[in-house]
C-alpha cells in the first residue's frame, strides 16, 4: 500500500512539472512584444523647430533631412517654443502664403507636434508665421515606400541545361530569407530576460523525466 501511494506522488510530481515546463515553452510566454512600427525623428535635432541662422536659411532643415532616408510609417516630431508647424501644399512651402494645414495653427505656442508619414512622396512642413516661414523654418522630405522582401535566386544549371551534379543537394542559400528591416529606433531587446524561460523549462523537464524514470523504478 505503502509504495503504490508512493508511486502515485511521483506520478502526479512528474505531470506538475510537464505541465509547468510546457508553460515556459508557450508562445504567450513571451516576455517582449513586438517593436513599434516605424522609426522616430526630431526635426533639427536637439536644436529642435525654430527660425535658422541668415545664413543658413536656404539650407539648415535640408541638410538635416539629408542624411535620412524616410519611409512609410516613420513619423517626425516637432519641438518648439514660441512658434507653429504646419503641413502645407507644395506652393504653400515654395511661396510661404499658407497659414491653415494640419498641425497647431497660425497662433503661436510651447509643445510638440508628431506626423505619421502614412503615404510615399513629397511632404512639406512649414511655420504658419509667414515671416519664419520665409527665413527658412520650412522642411521638405521625401517618403518612401517599404522596401518589398528580395525574391529567391534560380538554381543554377550546367552549360548543357540540365542541373549540375549538385542538384541532387538543394541549395539552401538559395532559399534563406531576406534580411530584415534595419532595428527600429528606440527600440530594445531583453536578450537576458529571453534567456531564464529556456533554462528553467530545461531544468523543469529533467526533472520531470527523472521523476517517471524513478516511478518505473518503483513499480
């Protein structure tokens, strides 16, 4: 009597931990969701929004996008003091006469405004001050599309048409995937925190053999 109660704690010890152990190596387990979408910029870096140098009129907020290659879903963040940004048509940023868009309006304030770049092509930002607008606080990007995934490459064939010799290993650089996005700004993994689900799912699973091993060993 004594041993069959025995065996049966150590079978109902081996399924507790199976079941704790198939918890670990569950897909909702996941300790980090999914990176947000997109990249995020402050427009004139810490300098942030505001009228530029005379002599850097013509140039300040284009060699500041420059460098920068913008694509759909990315946003741009605004920050000012005392001042405005608007979305404009491209004869309101040419001609500076805009003074309605989206963004805060003609009346001037403290803050920040962020724009998702939702749409490929040209996008135009200016202050709804007339005057700033025309000593060059003004900002023209260009968005681009995402870039589509690379398609695989052909298996290469003999000089007769028929696959070489090695056809019969296929070749698996022809099938590996194509590199992912570049990593999302701001954004971090928790390479450390990953790993402890794996080793204690580990240790929960030889235990839980160990356990079964030892109940065969009773019966």
């Amino acid at each position: 009597m004594a041993t069959s109660t025995s065996e049966l704690l150590i079978r109902l010890s081996a399924l507790a931990v199976v079941i704790a152990a198939s918890f670990f190596f569950s897909p909702a387990s996941s300790l980090s969701g999914p990176p947000p979408l997109g990249k995020r910029y402050r427009v004139g870096g810490p300098d942030g929004w505001r009228v530029p140098p005379p002599e850097e009129k013509e140039m300040y907020y284009i060699k500041w996008a420059s460098p920068i290659t913008f694509f759909v879903e990315d946003s741009i963040e605004f920050v000012y003091s005392n001042d405005t940004v608007i979305k404009v048509s491209k004869a309101g940023y040419y001609h500076c006469n805009e003074t309605v868009g989206i963004g805060t309006g003609p009346e001037p304030k403290d803050g920040s405004t962020l724009f998702l770049l939702d749409a490929p092509g040209f996008a135009y930002f200016a202050s709804a001050d007339l005057a700033h607008c025309a000593q060059g606080q003004r900002l023209i990007i260009n968005v681009l599309a995402a870039e589509p995934p690379a398609a695989p490459s052909a298996p290469s064939l003999s000089p007769a048409g028929a696959p070489s010799s090695s056809s019969t290993q296929p070749d698996r650089s022809a099938f590996s995937p194509a590199p992912g996005p570049a990593p999302v700004m701001e954004y971090q993994s928790d390479a450390g925190a990953s790993l402890l689900p794996s080793v204690a799912a580990a240790v929960l699973v030889t235990a839980a053999y160990a356990l079964v091993l030892a109940a065969g060993l009773i019966i």
